[in-house]
C-alpha cells in the first residue's frame, strides 16, 4: 500500500464553510446550489457524479462536500455577499458568446434574434446569482449550438493554429535551436554519460515547455524571417512558480539515478499548444513513461475537444499511434488491462464541455485520476479548479500555463497527505500472498474454503454484515477439521472500495487453489444471529449471496472456474438465482439501482 508523503506547507485559504443544520434557509439554498447547476447525482443521476466517484480525484473531510468552482466565487453565491463578483464574471461568459454570434452569423434578423434569445437566458439563468459562471456559459453555448446546428464554431481557426504549430516544429531552424548547446546550458559539467543524458533531457523538456507556452506563435502567422535566434529567446523564458523543481524530480529529469517510469494523465487545453504538447509527451514516451491524454468532450471555444483528433489530420497524425478509449463509463479490471498495454500514449475524452468540472466527468476519467501517478494540467482556465480552491485531491498536481510576464508559470499541489492509494501493484501483492496461504494449506492437506457472502450490499450496514460473516466462519471452523476457510471480510482496509476488493479478489479466486467455493445462504445468517442470541432485524430477513452485487460477479467467476477445475464445488444459493445485483455503484460496495432507493 503506497500513502502520500505529507507536505510540506498546506496552503493558507479560508474556504467558506457550510455547517449543515445551523439555518433550514441556508440549508435549502446550499441544496440548491447544486440542483440548480445539475451537479446534485440524486437530481441528476445519469450526469452528476456520486460522492463515492468524486473521492476517487477529490479528498473531502467529514461532511463536506466538493464544489467545482473557487472557493472565492462559492463563497459569494453561498453569502451573497459578493455580486459585483459573480456579475463579472457571468458577464464575461455572455460576452464571449455574442463576440462569436458577432463574427458568425452574417444575416441581421438571425444576428439579433440570437442575440435576443441568449440575453433571455442570461438573464433567466444569473437572477438569483446561485449559477456557477462556467456552467452558464456551457448552457448559452449549447443554445447557440442548438439553434445554429454549427458542429464546432472554432473548428477552422483550430485547425489552422494546429498547422501553424505543426509547420513550426518542422523548420530546420527550431531544430537547429533546439540542438544548440553552450556551456551555460549545464549548470554543471557532466562527469559521466547518465549524467550528461539527464541534464539532456532536462534542458530539451524546459525548451519544448518555453515553446509550448508560446501562444503567440501560432495565433496569428509568423513573418518568415522568424529564426534561430528567435527560437533561442522563446527558449529563454524564465521558469515561475514552485513546481518546476518538483515537475524535474517527478519526471527523474536532471539527476543521475534512473527514474521511476510513471503514468501521467495529462489534460489538454488549446489549440495550437496542444501539438507542442504532443511532441512534450513523446519526450516523456521516449523516457519511459506512460501518458494518458484527456481532452474535452464537446465544443468550447479554441479548446481541443476529443472529434479533433479524428478531424483534424494534424491531430490525427500526432496520435496515429495511440489508443483512444472510447467506454465513459470502463471497469477497473479492463482499465488496469489498458493500462497494463504496450501503447505508451492513451487519450480519451473528460466527459464534459467545460475547462474542468470534476463532478461531471465520465467514470473512466475519474477511475484514470486514480489509477495514475500524478496529473499534468494545462492552462489557466483548468489551473483555477486546481489551485483557486481549498481542496486538496488523491494525486500530486502540475499545473503548467503561461505567466503574465511571459513567463512559463508552473504551480504544484500536494495530494492530501490523508489519501490512501491501493495501486493495482499493491492489491496484486495482497492478492498473491492470500494465494501463497491457500497453497500453504492444501500441502498440509488441508480443505481450502472460500466463503463468499454480503458485505456491502445492504447500504449503511457492512459492520454488521462483516460481524455475521466471520460469526458464521468462526462456527464452520469449530465444525470442521482441516480446513483454511477465506472470510474476505478480515481482509478489507480502510480505503479499499468495491472497485479495488473485486480486483483483488478475482486474482484469489483464480488462482485455482480453491476447494469448496461456498455461497452465503439465509440459512447462514439464521445461525449467525442465533450464536448472537438476537432477533434477525427486518432489513436481512430473506437475505443470501443472490442480493450482492459483488456475490453475483462472483458466481459468473466461479462458474468459469469451475469449467477449467471441475473439482471446485460450488455450495449454496442456485446459480440461477444471481440475477438481481449486476453493477456497482461506482466506488460503492452496492448494487448502483439501490443507490436512489436507499
């Protein structure tokens, strides 16, 4: 099990900070808060993330709950304290989108009659103040998408600064620049050949960032003079911020000792510095490392969505290479599999329209959050979700944009020292050393056992489903000689969800060491509360291994087993009868259609 290293220095914020209970009024407008932008899962449950999701990227203390905006603006939707604030910032979302019906539409009665509609809705949508800027600015976009039928309004001027780009990185004087070396290039002189490598790869990673952090360069046309020496001052750029020495070590850049390969999401923001990115990422490639690519869904402005990589051929020669995962909603097992694959660059889409909305984006993208090493963004606009906010997440971030004074402006972030990450190496071990038991058993001759039964399945009540569970196994074991009977229960650790338990546990029940596979029956659950000397409270009246969800994944697993070791038995509930439970809840030990009924 690998924890987070404590930080240095949390950050010094003073979030605003909602204690339910102290006002119904403030309550019911802190509910609102989330109905009214779509981020409330049980209002909005085929968009809005769980809360079981949202701790897969963010840490939350105890009753708190996740907001996707600053703490400054939430502050000032949730006292009303700050409409000078919220106004400016609604009114750039409605200026940028009559700037676009500005330069789109040409006919005069269309150009007003779009005008008027999104003014409508303004107004409609920022009277009460309760909406988050970006969201607004996604429902007035998608209005204009709607009603236009325009596919992507910046389709073109993406393409021609992703050309301009690519030209760029193809003249003989970037690489000429590129190559160039003087003494003061090395802060020390190399005394062997790691070293020299190092220091090389350092300094062409710092260069490729100066570049890439160059708007200005493919926004508008270069004049053809632009040369060496140009490309020489670009790579000049001063490095800002606390994250470039950080982002170094990271990446094992400028020391001697071979770095740890990592897997890196990395999230995409505009055109034109996207290509420069691409050719950052094969840098990273080149060294080892895995990097997922994350884009966004749909249209929003000059930002590189996931269509431009299948339309735009410069995009679409840049990750020719790579694989594009399409399931939004890819389990933990295929995922671990993806990952696990011989393809170095992965690129999928967030799920969303917006710079960066952790409550809406797809169950791949979260579950990817998790699974990596630490996540690279890109940007002001998604730097602002990041660091604007008190929240602390379950990876280290790098947040990488362009300074105002022309810097290259890099900001680190911590993961909360609290986080407790299982990688998929971590559960392998446990899983492996649960085998090598089992195989330590059946040479003493004894029965191996694996006990498969609720744990989660009834929400709010795995203490006492685990209390049953190894109730009824302590009873087994005094019945029956030589025997090494599995109770998973005595196995689960805090920070374990449904996601990591079936991983690991699919490796065990594999491994083809297993003698009696037993299903928990009502039966069981009977004797347990008799040994408790109780009455069986109504909630697990008729209850077995058919109600779990993670017990009918089981069953299918055991049948397959079975074919391959028929010597298996299989004891308790009929296999046709696991038909109820079929997926979890994302994060949750529980079957995902209880979710809204308990």
């Amino acid at each position: 099990m690998a924890r987070a290293r404590a930080p240095k220095q949390m950050p010094k914020t003073t979030p605003y900070l909602y204690e339910p209970g102290q006002s119904p009024q403030k309550d019911a407008w802190f509910t609102s808060f989330y109905i009214e932008n779509h981020l409330d899962y049980f209002s909005n449950p085929e968009i809005a993330a769980t809360d079981e999701q949202v701790r897969f990227m963010v840490y939350t203390e105890a009753n708190e709950r996740y907001y996707p905006c600053s703490d400054k603006m939430f502050d000032a939707i949730m006292n009303r304290n700050n409409s000078a604030h919220i106004q400016k910032e609604y009114n750039k979302a409605l200026q940028r989108l009559l700037t676009l019906i500005e330069r789109q539409i040409e006919d005069p009665w269309e150009k007003t009659y779009l005008e008027s509609l999104v003014i409508n809705k303004y107004q409609h949508e920022t009277r009460d103040e309760i909406m988050i800027p970006s969201r607004l600015e996604k429902r007035l976009m998608r209005m204009y998408l709607n009603r236009t039928h325009i596919d992507d309004p910046y389709m073109v001027e993406k393409a021609e600064r992703n050309c301009r780009a690519h030209a760029l990185l193809d003249t003989p004087a970037f690489h000429q620049a590129l190559n160039h070396v003087d003494m003061a290039s090395l802060n020390n002189p190399p005394k062997t050949l790691d070293d020299i490598k190092s220091q090389i790869a350092a300094l062409e990673f710092q260069r490729m960032l100066c570049l890439a952090n160059s708007p200005e360069l493919w926004e508008k046309a270069l004049p053809k003079e632009f040369g060496v020496a140009d490309f020489l001052t670009c790579f000049g750029k001063k490095m800002t911020g606390d994250g470039i020495k950080p982002l170094l070590e990271f990446l094992g850049f400028g020391r001697q000792r071979t770095p740890k390969r990592r897997k890196i999401l990395w999230l995409a923001d505009e055109a034109g510095e996207v290509v420069v990115d691409l050719a950052i990422i094969r840098l990273l490639v080149a060294h080892g490392n895995k990097v997922i690519v994350a884009f966004k869904k749909g249209p929003l402005y000059t930002k590189t969505n996931i269509l431009d990589i299948f339309n735009d051929p410069v995009l679409r020669n840049g990750m020719e290479h790579a694989v594009i995962i399409e399931d939004p909603r890819l389990n933990k097992n295929d995922l671990v599999r993806t990952l696990r694959g011989d393809v170095p660059v992965l690129a999928l889409s967030d799920g969303t329209n917006e710079n960066l909305n952790l409550l809406l984006v797809s169950t791949t993208f979260a579950r990817i959050f998790k699974e990596v090493d630490s996540v690279i963004s890109r940007g002001e606009d998604q730097r602002r979700r990041f660091f604007d906010t008190h929240f602390h997440f379950t990876q280290d971030i790098f947040s990488i944009a362009p300074g105002a004074d022309g810097s290259v402006s890099i900001l680190f972030k911590l993961r909360h020292p609290a986080v407790i990450k299982f990688s998929h190496h971590d559960l392998e071990r446990k899983a492996n050393a649960i085998i090598d038991q089992m195989k330590t058993a059946k040479n003493k001759g004894m029965t191996v056992i694996f006990y498969s039964g609720i744990i989660g399945s009834l929400p709010g009540k795995i203490k006492m489903a685990k209390h049953i569970m190894s109730l009824f196994v302590d009873h087994l074991k005094k019945q029956s000689a030589m025997t090494f009977i599995i109770n998973p229960s005595d196995y689960y650790e805090p920070g374990m969800d449904a996601d990591d338990l079936m991983y690991m546990w699919e490796i065990v029940q594999r491994s083809g060491q297993i003698d009696i596979w037993r299903f928990q029956t009502y039966d069981d659950i009977v004797t347990a509360f008799e040994l408790m000397k109780q009455k069986i409270p109504p909630e697990w009246v008729g209850k077995d291994a058919t109600y779990s969800t993670g017990c009918t994944k089981e069953m299918a697993i055991a049948v397959d087993v079975q074919q391959r070791h028929p010597e298996m038995q299989l004891i308790g509930p009929a296999k046709e009868r696991f038909m109820r439970r079929k997926e979890y809840g994302v994060g949750k030990m529980y079957d995902q259609r209880l979710g809204l009924v308990c």
